[in-house]
C-alpha cells in the first residue's frame, strides 16, 4: 500500500467517525438544547434516546402507521412524522394516505426507506446501488441521505473504479469525491488500460488526457478514440502541421496507428497533414521502421499514401531492400517484397559496398537471398570494402555451409581471394574443416602454393594441433605428397616424417593410397630413402607404416651396404632390434664382422637379445651349463646377459647318484646357495617345476621348490619363493599342500606367510585323506595353527565334506568335546545346517546322540532351539524319536515348541509316539504347552500312531497317558480317510488296544471312506471280531452315515436309517429285520440287530429274537410288502415327513430328488434348514443344469434357489 492510499483509508475512517458523532451530537442537541448548556436534564435525555429507539422499532410495523409507501410494485407503512422530519418533498401529508417512490427499484426503494427510520446505510452496498440510493436522495431532497452516500463512495475509490466514480461526481457536482478521483487518477494514470476507458464519456476523457497526458495525441490515438481525436483536430486546426508529425520516444503518431492497426485513425493523420514519407532521428522512414516491424498493411497503407521507394537513410547508405535483407521477414512481408521487387535496384551498395544480398547472407536470411536469386541480375561475386564475397562471407564469418551450397550453385567463384589468400588456404589456417570439405567437394585446386610456397598439406602438417580430418579430406582431394618443399631438397613425404605426429599424417596418407613404389626410392640431402630416416630418427611408427606400404627393409647404399648394418654400427639398439623385427635379412657383414658381434662389441643388449632369439628359433640354444657355471663362479653380470638372450632357466640335470632330474633351482637349493637361488628366482626361472625322483622305473612327481624349502628349513628362500609369487596350491605326493605340510611341521613363520599371500579358497583344499590344513590341526591338537587358519579364513570352519557336513557337524557327531568347545569360542555360527538333504544344525546331531554336555553348551551358544530341519524336525522331534527324555526336558527347558509340526504335520509328541518314547511322551504331556489334540497333514492325532504298536504295555500306557491329561480327548476322531484309532488298531491286528477303546466307548461299527470297517474288513479268522463283540459290556456308540454299511444302499425317504443295538453298526432295515432281546444289555424288550449277530449270540438269545421277528411278520397290519405297495403320492404322510425332525427341532430332508409339489411342503414348514443330501448321478445332473425351482412358500410365489437347501459341494464336481 502506498502512502497515499494510507492516508486516503484513514481520512474515510475519521469521516466514518465524524458521522457517528454528528448523530449522537443532534441527540444531545435535541434533548438538552442548544441555549441551556449548564447542566442536561437526565429524563430529557432518556426521552430522546426512546424517541429514537421508537422509531427505528416502528420501521415497516403497522404500529402507528398512517400512510402506505409504494414503490416498484411492492408496499411498505409508513409514519407521516418520520417522512415529513425527513424531507419536504412532499408539501402536505395530512391529506394523503399514499405517497410514491417513482423510478427506484424495490432493493434501492428498501434502503432509503431504512435509513430513514434507523439512519443506517449498509457499508457493503457496492458502488452502483450506492450511486443510485444517491440519484434517489437528490431526487426526493434526502439531504442528510446524499452526504451519508458521499461518504460511503469515498471509502469505495480505487484504481478499478475511480474513472467511473470522477464521471459521476461531475455530473453530480460532489466536490470531494471528485477531488478524491482526480487524485487517484493522476497517480494511477500510467496503469490504466485502453479497455478502462471505453464507456468514459468524450468531453471528459478528453479533460482527462489534457490534464494527465504529457503527449495528448499520443495518448488519444493509444486509447483508440477517434471521437476523441475529433476534438484535438478542432482544438489545435493551426498547429496539425507539427503536432501530427511530432515524434515523441522515438515514436510518430502516424506510426503508433498503424502498429496497432488503426487504419482509420492512420487515414485521419494523414488527411490531417501527417507526412508519410516522414524521417526519424536516424534517418529513416515510416517505411523502413515499418517493413523492420513487419507490418505489410502499414506499408500497404504508406505506398497508397505516397510513401517514396528510394529513400536511403542518410549515415548508412542502406535503402529499404538493405533493412528487409537485415530483417527477420515474415511470410507476407516476402510476398510484398516479392511483388514490389522491381522497385528496387537491387545491386545498390550502401557505405561499406555492401549490396543487399552480402547484407543477407551477412544476416542469414535464406527468404530475402531466395528472392534475390530469383533476379538473373544480382552480383553474387561482389566484394564488399574489406574484400568479402558473399560465398566467402557465408564460409568463414557465419559458417553456414548450407547457405555457401546455396551461392556455389548460383553460380559464385570459390578460387577467390579472402584475406589475401585463397580461400582453401585460409580455410586449413584457421582449421575451418567443413569449409575445407565444401571447397574440396566443389574441385578447388589443393595442390595450389601461396605467395610464399607453401601447399595445403604442409600449412596443416606444420600447425600446432594436427587436424588428421582435415588432412584426410586433402589427401583424397588429390594432395600429392611427393612435391619437393620450397627451398629444401625433401619431399613432403620427408617433411612429414620429420614433423611431431608423423605416423598418424603418415597413416593418413597411406590408408588413401597416396604412396606409390618411386616415392620410397627418394633420397633427401642426407641420402636418406624415406624409410632410412624414420628408422634412424626413431620414428618406428612411421617406419612401420612405411613397411606395410611398401618400403624395403633390406635395401643398400650405394656401397651395397645393408640398413641393419649401418644401424648397428651407428650403435643405434631399438633401431636395430626394429628392423630384426621385420625380418631383415641378418646375413650382411662389415669390416668381416657380421651382425652378431658388432651387436655384442657395442654392447648392445636388446639386439644380441633379438639376435639370440633368432638363434633360438633355429635351434641354436645357449647351453645351460654355461648359465650354471656363470652362477656358481657369482659372474652375475654374464648370466644376466645369457638369461636375456634366451637361456634356458629351466634345464634339468642329475643329481650325482643319477636317480633324481632337478632344475637349477633345486640343484641351488639343494646346495643351499642362496644368492644363486635368488637371481634365478629374480629371473624368472619356473619356481613351481617338480624335481622327479626315479624309483623302480616310475617317475612319480615330488617336491616343488617351495616344498623342497619347507621340508629342509631353508626359510629365507622360501619366503623369497612366497613373496615372488610361487603357486601356493600345488600338492605334494600325498596330496598335500605348502599349508598343509607348515601345519604338519609345525613351521609358524612359513604358515604366517603363506596364509597372507594365499587366497581362502586354498585352505578349503584336501588331502589323499580329505582333510583341510584346519582337520590336520583340529586332528593333531595344534589350536595355535588352527586359530590362525580360522582368522585368516572365517569361513573354514563352514566348509562342508562330501557328505555335506561342516566342521561342528563332525566333532558333535564324534562327541569331541574338547574340539565342539573350541569351534564355540571362535564364534562359529552354532545354527548353520548342513549342506545335504537332511539340512540339520548340530542340535539336532547333538540330540541324535544323545550328549547332554554337547547339547548345553551349543544352547549356550544360541543354538536355536527350535531350528528344522529339511522335513521339518525340530531337536525336540529328534530326541522325543530316541527317547532322550533328558535332552527332551533341556529342549523345553530352553524354549523349544511342543507343537512345532514337520513337513507331515506331526508334532514332536506324535514322533515320540511313534517311535514307543513312553517316557518322553509323558515329559511332553507334562509340559503346558502341549496340544495333546494336534493334528498331522492326515487329519490324525499322536493317538493315531500307537496302532501299529503290539507291545501291550507301549500302546496302553500311552493311551492312559492321554486319558488322565485330557479325559474328554475325542477317541472316535477320524482322519482324512475315514480311520478311528479303533479301526487302525484292528486294521493292524493291536487286540489289546482296541479291547482299551472299546472300554473308553468307541464306536465298533465305524466305517472308513473307502467302506472299510471291523465287519468287512477280510481277515484269515474272525477270532479277533468275535472276541470284540463277545467281551462287550455295554451298548455302544450307534454309528452314522449315508448308506447302509452291510449293503451299502443309499437312505432316502423311502430307505430310512437303522442301527444295530448289539453292535452300534448302521443299517437299513432289511440288514437289520431281526430283533431280540439283548439281555447283557439290560434290553428285555426284542431291539433291531444285524442279523449276523446272532452268530455270535447265544442259542436262547436266537430262537427268542426269531419268535418276536415271525410275530411282527405275521401278526400285524402293516407289512414291508405292504409299506412298499402304498402310492408316492402318500411318500410324506407315509413317512411322517412333515412331524419327523431331527433333534434340533428342524426337518428331516431324505436323500431324494423332491419333486416341486414335495418342495413347496417343505417351505411351507415354519423353519428349515440346509441339508447335505446324498444325490444320485441323474440328480447331479439334472441340479447342474437347474438350480431354480418355482414353488409356493408361506403362501408367497416366489423362485427359490435349490443350491440353498442342499450341500452343493456333496454334487458339483
């Protein structure tokens, strides 16, 4: 906020002020008065302050109303008092009972009528309704109402409203407020947009520009007035001449209209005397400022108006063509160019000769230089004051090389001079490679010398950074590097081998066949060929290049003298040892001596090296017995020589008694010469070569040096050997390694150094017995080594053997205390498995053989306790299996899981089960934890596997052991097959098993999924069935089922379900029409049996239960015949369908398909429920096809979905 908006903000506050105490001034004034200003009356006050409070409550109250106000259609009461004090409008009210507000609307009519009983305008009002609350006030003579209003505008002046509100206060005549808007104006005037003056009024914009506005015309024709600018034309008719011409910021009237497109204030202008062809500061025209800002109607605008063509600015020279040729044109402008070109001389040249085509192509404008070139008359090849074409200019000022193609196919000289030069020499001197290649493209001569001599090819070859694209374009171009240089006797080719970067110009050159079989016979002022100069300034890559272009290795001087021979005698090694490596013939002599021994006279080492490496390739060796001399007489020097040039460092010789082949570096170890030992060693002699031993006709392999070095304590050269890299992981006879045969002799130092340069892997390496150097130590008690071993490797003691166990795996399994508790101390990681199938920690070995000690101390150590193994034993499953009850009771002690499940689900109490544990059995039942219920992948308890256990004592104490933890323990529970503990136990022949389960109340008439049961199931004798059913007591459990289990029928409605009271089996009823009494029972009165009961029953039994069964058959109404013959449609009655429920109290559904007459019997039940039926295939497939069925349930229609009713699983496959 500026500091004039913070004034103006607290000036409205203190007139907001002024108002509200005016207010309580006329109050006080009214109740005291104004001649008795001693002491005010309390009572006249409080009188007022009701008067006033009186009637604002009676603002639009029928409460003393005594004339109606309309307005805008709508009716208000009103009080003749408050409108007669408020104005005097209105003459007379006493004779009037309605009075009029005419042309306000009903919001603006609301707030006049408020403010005249409570004094109050709304201070949110906006600006127009404030306006016309005032129109009003003026209009009905509310004087208090117009000052309330012009208060309120005030507040309401900004930069977006101000126009608006000056405009009104001057048709209004309010003095401040428009003194407030002339302020704000003039400080904001420089912000006003053209579109905040659109609906402002002529005459007054125009006051307003004459007061605020410097450049009035200016200002008018920004605002897009052109009845504003009527006014100025009349005001100033004398001065048009100057005021329409006058520039002001670089700016003509004539040109502001016609940037913004003002056509019709432009044509004003100039029938008002504004100059067309009008001159700026700089010399230009209307015309040129207006092609530079692209605008084509302007300057259609000016040549209609008499705009001049020729006009050139006055300081440059340039005429229009030269400025649009400097312009950034747009399309229309080059077609305006285009039409109005001839018009132009277009070969016109401005100050510095420059035509508009250099101007173009100066500026890249490939537009004006297309449309220039559409002219046959244009100068391309015109040079500017400083000697600059156009193809030139386009080369080496902008380097545009697209727009020097586009010149060079007009037609331009490219063999022009350009700063004194030709153009292809100034190219290669500033390093200007796509200008190169145009002019190369274009055929310009390479081979042309400047004024000095020089070509081309020699500036690039002499410049500082060698530019090898540049020199491959000249080349191929046709650069001919056999010229002779000025002033010198050489050919380019031999100046290029002399220079910095030969061999990469030469390589160059040679790749684009620029050397042909003459020029390498060229002699330079030394008489050197170009092949003799670069071997004898060393400049092998060249020569190299040389050779492989064709130079001769073996040519001669004129005194048949070879190049290998004038190299060697001018002692020059690498150029010798050069040339013998491509192959120069060797055979040449000199003063008779041939190359050999000059090489040897001048000591040059590298060529009698090179030159025993020839030998040697032609089978010439240097004996070793020479080398062997050389070391034992400590001529060093020699044998250093013989050692470079080839000799063999590896000869073998027998030993004195003939039986062993040493190398010489066993031959000085075995003398123990040690300087001898190390410089064979220092010279690369093979320090792992195996001395053989020659023992009845085999020659099996021995000792390596370093071995040879352990075994006879010769420390100092083994170390050397070890520190020179010799292999570490060779073996030795019996397998071992240089690690293995330190820890066996116990060498400290040598192991200490052999296991800092050896990697861990060696020390996994086994000997013939399979021990790692850590088994040897373990093995031979020596933990010193073994610690070492372990720190150098961590993870030896992780290392696996064929069998895939580690290092603790083996000690636990040994029960090697002593070794388990040191593999403890070096952190060994007690939880590792095994790397095999069985993936087992050593607790679980540990509580496979049964060390409490072992066990202890690993659990110590974090062994966890419940770790598994592949099949998913835990410890505890390991030890409940062996019956190690005390390791079973440290397990737990320690947190081990009784209920962990293996891979089958079982627990560890069912491994202790099957196995016979009692003993461990009963640590597990002991323990809280325990689920004495869990079940296997196989639905069956730990109880399940005692069946197959005969010994008496296991299976029944076991057995008890269950009963006393857990009485209610579900002894009829059956797995995924359909098995009882009862029925494995006689599947499994366990008698006194099942007598146990049958006194505990089994069901005996349990049947299997597969239909299997103690009835069926085929036996060599039924001794033990019969014994089971003899030895019974009590009536047992009555078996369940959805067919009969003697004839496997399926129940329905039709064939109900029927249990044998002897036996408990489920039967139907013609398995089961027998019926007597069974008196072992308790039962007198005749009870259904399984009619192969009665074999088993006594005699007196039998012939009572057939009396009663021929009774029942003969003597009552209702026979099976005649059940049988009754009609379907009396199924339900028949059965007692509707009254038969189970004991829930819900229906009783039989395995039937009902038809649709049956359902709706069923839903009109009070409640039913789903039901698992047993459906035939017919019905399956009736169901899968339809699954609604249409019926009438509780007196409703609806379709019910059958799937609802019934087990959809027992049917949907």
């Amino acid at each position: 906020m500026t500091n004039f908006e913070f004034l103006q903000a607290e000036h409205i506050k203190l007139l907001q002020n002024h108002a509200d105490l005016q207010k309580r001034y006329d109050i006080l004034a009214a109740a005291i008065g104004f001649n008795d200003i001693s002491v005010g009356d309390a009572s006249k006050l409080s009188f007022m302050q009701k008067l006033v409070t009186k009637i604002t409550e009676i603002y639009d109250n029928d409460l003393y109303s005594d004339i109606t106000i309309h307005c805008d259609g709508h009716q208000f009461r009103g009080h003749r008092l408050v409108i007669a004090t408020r104005t005097d409008y209105w003459d007379d009210l006493s004779g009037l009972d309605r009075i009029e507000f005419k042309d306000i609307t009903y919001n603006i009519g609301c707030a006049v009528l408020k403010w005249m009983y409570t004094d109050h305008v709304d201070g949110l009002l906006g600006s127009r309704c404030l306006m016309e609350i005032f129109i009003a006030a003026v209009k009905y003579r509310f004087l208090d109402l117009q000052i309330r209003c012009e208060l309120l505008l005030l507040d309401r002046i900004d930069c977006d409203s101000c126009l608006m509100l000056y405009e009104f206060a001057t048709k209004n005549g309010l003095v401040q407020l428009k003194g407030n808007c002339e302020k704000m104006v003039k400080t904001k005037w420089n912000e006003f947009s053209v579109d905040d003056f659109t609906n402002v009024s002529a005459s007054l914009l125009y006051n307003l520009i004459k007061s605020y506005s410097k450049h009035v015309l200016h200002s008018i024709i920004r605002l897009k007035r052109s009845d504003i600018l009527l006014l100025f034309f009349i005001e100033h008719f004398q001065e048009l001449p100057k005021l329409c011409n006058e520039e002001v910021s670089g700016t003509f009237p004539l040109e502001l209209a016609l940037e913004s497109d003002q056509i019709e204030i432009a044509t004003s202008l100039v029938n008002h005397h504004a100059d067309v062809n009008v001159i700026d500061n700089n010399g230009k025209t209307l015309l040129m400022r207006m092609l530079v800002k692209n605008k084509v109607n302007a300057l259609v605008f000016l040549i209609q108006n008499g705009a001049n063509f020729d006009q050139k600015v006055g300081i440059t020279g340039e005429n229009l063509l030269h400025i649009a040729a400097s312009t950034k044109c747009s399309y229309e402008l080059i077609e305006w160019l285009s039409s109005n070109l001839n018009h132009f001389d277009i070969n016109d040249v401005d100050c510095d000769l420059k035509t508009p085509f250099i101007r173009a192509v100066d500026s890249e404008n490939i537009e004006i230089i297309e449309l220039l070139l559409q002219k046959s008359t244009v100068d391309i090849n015109k040079m500017d004051r400083k000697g600059c074409s156009p193809v030139s200019s386009a080369l080496f000022k902008i380097k545009n090389m697209a727009l020097a193609e586009l010149i060079a196919k007009a037609g331009a000289n490219l063999n022009v001079l350009y700063k004194g030069v030709f153009m292809i020499h100034h190219a290669v001197y500033t390093n200007n490679l796509d200008a190169v290649q145009f002019l190369c493209r274009h055929k310009v001569d390479v081979n042309k010398r400047t004024a000095e001599g020089m070509l081309p090819l020699q500036i690039v070859t002499d410049s500082e950074n060698i530019n090898l694209d540049l020199i491959r374009i000249l080349v191929r171009s046709g650069a001919n590097i056999s010229l002779k240089i000025s002033d010198s006797h050489e050919t380019l080719l031999h100046h290029i081998i002399g220079s910095e970067n030969d061999s990469e110009i030469l390589e160059v050159c040679i790749e684009n066949n620029s050397c042909n079989d003459d020029i390498f016979t060229i002699v330079d002022t030394n008489g050197h060929t170009p092949i003799a100069k670069a071997v004898f300034n060393g400049k092998f890559q060249s020569a190299e290049l040389l050779i492989k272009a064709g130079a001769d290795v073996n040519e001669k001087d004129p005194e048949g003298v070879s190049l290998l021979m004038r190299i060697i005698n001018s002692k020059l090694d690498d150029a010798a040892v050069f040339l013998l490596d491509h192959g120069t013939d060797i055979s040449g002599c000199i003063s008779g001596k041939d190359c050999f021994s000059l090489a040897i006279e001048f000591s040059l080492l590298k060529t009698v090296r090179r030159l025993c490496a020839f030998a040697k390739e032609s089978e010439k060796y240097i004996n070793a017995s020479l080398l062997w001399e050389a070391l034992q007489q400590g001529s060093f020097e020699i044998a250093k020589i013989l050692t470079e040039s080839g000799c063999d460092l590896n000869g073998c010789f027998y030993n004195e008694n003939q039986k062993c082949r040493q190398t010489l570096l066993h031959k000085a170890i075995g003398l123990k010469l040690h300087d001898a030992a190390i410089f064979l060693i220092d010279a690369g002699c093979d320090i792992d070569a195996s001395e053989q031993w020659q023992i009845n006709g085999e020659q099996p392999g021995r000792d390596t040096p370093l071995f040879a070095c352990i075994r006879s304590d010769f420390n100092d050269v083994a170390l050397y050997l070890i520190k020179r890299g010799a292999r570490l992981d060779r073996k030795d006879a019996e397998g071992r390694s240089a690690v293995h045969l330190s820890v066996y002799k116990k060498n400290t130092a040598i192991l200490i150094e052999l296991l800092n340069n050896c990697n861990s892997g060696l020390l996994l390496d086994t000997d013939c017995s399979g021990n790692t150097p850590l088994d040897v130590a373990i093995k031979t008690r020596n933990y010193l080594a073994a610690e070492t071993l372990i720190k150098k490797a961590p993870n030896l003691i992780t290392q696996v053997d064929e069998n895939g166990e580690m290092l603790l795996h083996k000690t636990v399994r040994a029960v090697d205390l002593e070794s388990v508790l040191f593999l403890i101390s070096t952190n060994f990681d007690v939880n590792a498995c095994a790397v095999n199938e069985s993936c087992v920690t050593a607790l679980h070995l540990s509580a496979q053989y049964g060390s409490e000690i072992i066990m202890r101390n690993l659990i110590l150590a974090g062994a966890n306790v419940n770790a598994t193994s592949t099949d998913g034993f835990t410890p505890l499953h390991v030890a409940a299996y062996n019956n190690y009850e005390a390791l079973c009771m440290i397990l737990l002690e320690n947190g081990a899981q009784p209920n962990a499940p293996d891979a089958f689900g079982n627990t560890p109490l069912h491994r202790a089960v099957s196995g016979g544990s009692v003993a461990c059995v009963n640590v597990l039942i002991g323990d809280s934890r325990i689920n004495l219920r869990a079940m296997n992948k196989k639905q069956q308890n730990a109880l399940f596997l005692t069946t197959g256990d005969l010994s008496r004592t296991n299976s029944l104490d076991i057995l008890q052991m269950f009963l006393n933890a857990d009485p209610q323990f579900p002894l009829d529970e059956k797995d995924v097959d359909g098995f009882t503990v009862f029925l494995l136990s006689y599947l499994k022949g366990n008698e006194n098993m099942c007598h146990a389960l049958l006194r505990y109340g089994v069901c005996l008439g349990t049947v299997s999924q597969s239909g299997i049961s103690v009835f069926k199931h085929v036996t060599p004798t039924k001794q033990l069935l019969f014994s089971l059913l003899d030895k019974l007591e009590r009536e047992p459990c009555w078996a369940d089922g959805h067919s009969c289990s003697e004839c496997e029928m399926k129940f329905s409605l039709t064939m109900r379900k029927h249990h044998c009271r002897h036996c408990g089996r489920l039967v139907c009823a013609r398995c089961s029409e027998q019926e007597v009494p069974i008196l072992k029972y308790g039962i007198e009165k005749p009870a259904r049996i399984w009619y192969v009961v009665l074999v088993f029953m006594p005699i007196s039994i039998l012939l009572m239960t057939v009396s009663i069964i021929a009774y029942i058959y003969f003597f009552t109404t209702c026979t099976l015949v005649d059940f049988y013959s009754k009609s379907s449609n009396d199924i339900l009655e028949a059965h007692n369908l509707l009254d038969s429920h189970s004991s829930g109290g819900r229906p009783r559904l039989m395995s039937r398909f009902l038809t649709q007459a049956e359902l709706q019997e069923v839903f009109m039940l009070s409640e039913y429920t789903t039901r698992s039926l047993d459906l035939t295939l017919k019905e399956r497939e009736f169901l899968n096809k339809a699954s609604k069925v249409y019926c009438v349930k509780l007196d409703q229609k609806v379709t019910e979905d059958y799937l609802n009713f019934i087990d959809t699983t027992k049917f949907i496959h």
